[in-house]
C-alpha cells in the first residue's frame, strides 16, 4: 500500500468521525460565480476483525490487501450521503453474501471471468468489485448497468477503465466522491 493511500485513509477516517465534510462546488448563474455548500454525510459501521477475517474467507483472500485494510480501518456502509444522493456503499459480509448470489444470478450464459462484488455506486446503480480472474492488478472496476454481466470485461478493456482499489479510494476521497465512477 503507497503512502497516499494510508493518508486517505486517515483523511476520511477524520470526516466519518466528524460525520461530516464540505463540498464547495462553484458554478455560474446569471453571469455570477456562486459558491454551493453542501455537508456531506457518512453511514459507515466499523467492522469486527472477526467478521474482516470472514471477509477473508468469503472472499478466498483473493482481493487486494488493500482492500482489507480498509475494512479494518474504514469499515462498511454509505459514503458521501448527501441531501438528495449518496456517492457509494461498500458491503458488509452479509451484504456480501446476498449481492454476490444476486449477482451470480443475474448471468444469463456461461463467463470465463470471476467477479467479486463489493459495493455499489448509488448515482447510477452500479455494481463495484474485481475481476479476480484477471492477473492484472488493475482489477477493480465500477461496471455500468447499462451492459450485460458478460459484457463487463470488453467493456471495461474498451474504456480503459480498469485500476486498483488503491486508485479508485484515494480518487474517490480527494474529490469527495465526486470522482467515484
């Protein structure tokens, strides 16, 4: 894990004990530059190491250790909740379990990609997870619920949008989940 990524990590640990950071987002009205603010939230449960370990187990240990380590150290839940949407949820271990068998059931033929599912993206309803039959360790990807389950690898190979855990967390926290797709 790069260093950027443990100072993310310490940054967002800050504003979901605060329960709260800012976003300034400036924009043009009527020939004016405003200022908006908007407070967003966090619904994030720590998580026991037992159930971190279970994780684990679940998962095969086959993700990234630093996608445990933000389990350890985060936890799961909603990010970046604000007034009228929510930027992203990453599951819990029962959550886990009943996404991935939905996901499993949503595969209308025979794949020869693995896929571990680990969240959502809540702007667009998009599943969140690796490919963990791809060797790559730019694995992670948001897959757009616009294309098939089978199309998820062309698809992301197409955009060019595959990268690590690591990436994704550390961009989705420096732009306060404005850049998490």
């Amino acid at each position: 894990m790069n260093n950027n990524f443990k100072e993310v990590i310490k940054t967002l640990q800050n504003w979901i004990e605060s329960n709260e950071v800012i976003l300034e987002t400036k924009k043009w009205k009527d020939r004016e530059e405003i200022l908006e603010v908007e407070h967003l939230k966090f619904s994030v449960q720590t998580l026991a190491f037992e159930e971190v370990e279970a994780i684990k187990a679940f998962t095969n240990n086959l993700l990234p250790d630093s996608y445990y380590h933000f389990l350890k150290e985060i936890g799961s839940g909603e990010f970046f909740v604000g007034e009228y949407s929510t930027s992203f949820e990453l599951y819990s271990l029962a959550q886990l379990q009943e996404y991935n068998t939905l996901f499993q059931q949503e595969i209308e033929e025979p794949i020869e990609y693995e896929f571990m599912i680990i969240g959502s993206h809540l702007s667009m309803g998009d599943w969140m997870g690796f490919c963990t039959s791809k060797t790559d360790e730019k694995n992670f990807d948001v897959y757009c619920h616009e294309y098939p389950i089978e199309e998820y690898v062309e698809t992301s190979d197409e955009l060019n949008s595959w990268r690590t855990f690591e990436e994704w967390i550390i961009k989705a926290v420096e732009t306060k989940g404005q850049e998490s797709l």
